[in-house]
C-alpha cells in the first residue's frame, strides 16, 4: 500500500521534523514529493545501522567531518546517548529521502599510480574523502536498492559482479557449462570499460531507474 507524504516550503511537515531540517541545511524547503512503500522503504531500525557499520572497514581514512569508521563504531557500541543521536539523525534522513548537503561535500586527493612518472593527469588517481555518516547513510540505502532489484529480479542471473552470494568462479563455471552443451563451442567476449563510473550520464541513470520501478526515495 503506498502512503503518499509531501512538503513544501515547510507547510506540511511536523514542527519537530522542521526544526531538525532547518538547522540542517540551508537548501531544506526545496520541493519535495514521493510514494512511501512499506515494504521496500520501511522505516529505519537500528540493526539496518548496525549491519552497515559491520560491514564498513575500521582502517579507513578519516572522514570531512574529523570522524572515523572506528571512532563511529566506538560511539554507535559503546554509548547510548550517541547512539540515540545517530538513530535520529538517520531515521530522519531515511524517513524524507533527504541527504544533507554537507554530507556530499568531498576532499579529493591525487595519489599517483604505481609505475607513472606523473607527468600527465592520467597518472594520478583520484581518492574521494567523504563524510562517515554520509558513507554509513549510503550503505543503508545501497543494501536496499539491492533488496528492490533482486526481489523484483531486476538483475540477470548471468550477472555474477558486485552480488553477494555470487563469485568469479560461478561466471567461469556457466561459461564451462555453456561451452559443454554446446558441443564444444563457445564465444567470450572480453572487455574493459575504461573511466565507467566517471563517465555515467547521471540524467539518464535517474530516468532507467524510475522505468524500473524502483522507490523515489531511492532515486535523486
């Protein structure tokens, strides 16, 4: 069943919820309107925060906001005053499909590629520092995009990247298969997309996404 919630301009939201948006960010008010669904857009528990903090990596670089993974794990584990603020602050977030301005702004750094002379742009990649909670947030909304596109079998059962459950190993083996029942005959067609992520029309992207069906809290 969808519930069809809607602001604008601060009118129809609850005093509380507007008094935690505008101390947020400057940009809060611009309209806004989505289907809530139930299933795939629940509201936010706090083991859906602890399975995404479980899975990201305690070494990694420091984050804009001078917090770590292993400082936020400290907080999230070890304190309940902190805890309940975390909790808030993403309910929140997950309940609006808002992701605060100040979350997506990145420090990038050039780390020059091993055997490059650095010379030329090329020879340097680009790490993105970004916020923690803003990489927390993400994890959340990641893990349910996936849920949507295999629960709706969105994805081919051929495609054996970036899947949980799924490995190199399982693409060698239908590829084995394939060739067997084919009588010993078989094409790969084997290719590399150079700067893909970099290169994605983010306009388009957005348009296959609503053709899918997927949530527009899911979808910018």
């Amino acid at each position: 069943m969808l519930k069809d919630k809607f602001f604008r301009n601060h009118e129809f939201l609850p005093r509380r919820d507007h008094q935690f948006y505008s101390k947020q960010s400057s940009e809060y008010g611009s309209f806004r309107t989505f289907n809530i669904h139930k299933k795939f857009w629940p509201k936010l528990t706090k083991t859906e925060i602890s399975n995404a903090l479980a899975v990201m990596k305690s070494n990694k670089a420091t984050g804009t906001n001078g917090i770590n993974t292993k400082l936020l794990k400290i907080l999230w584990e070890g304190s309940n005053h902190w805890r309940k603020q975390i909790f808030k602050v993403l309910s929140k977030c997950i309940a609006h499909a808002y992701h605060p301005f100040q979350w997506r702004h990145t420090i990038t750094i050039a780390i020059r590629k091993k055997g490059r002379r650095g010379t030329r742009a090329k020879d340097y990649r680009p790490i993105a520092i970004i916020n923690i909670i803003s990489k927390l947030y993400e994890g959340i909304v990641n893990k349910r995009m996936y849920y949507f596109a295999k629960e709706n079998h969105i994805l081919p059962d051929s495609q054996f990247g970036a899947r949980s459950g799924y490995n190199s190993l399982d693409g060698v083996i239908r590829l084995v298969h394939d060739i067997k029942r084919n009588r010993g005959q078989g094409w790969a067609l084997i290719s590399d997309v150079q700067g893909a992520y970099d290169n994605v029309n983010i306009s388009k992207l957005i348009v296959i996404l609503q053709e899918m069906n997927f949530p527009t809290q899911m979808v910018p």
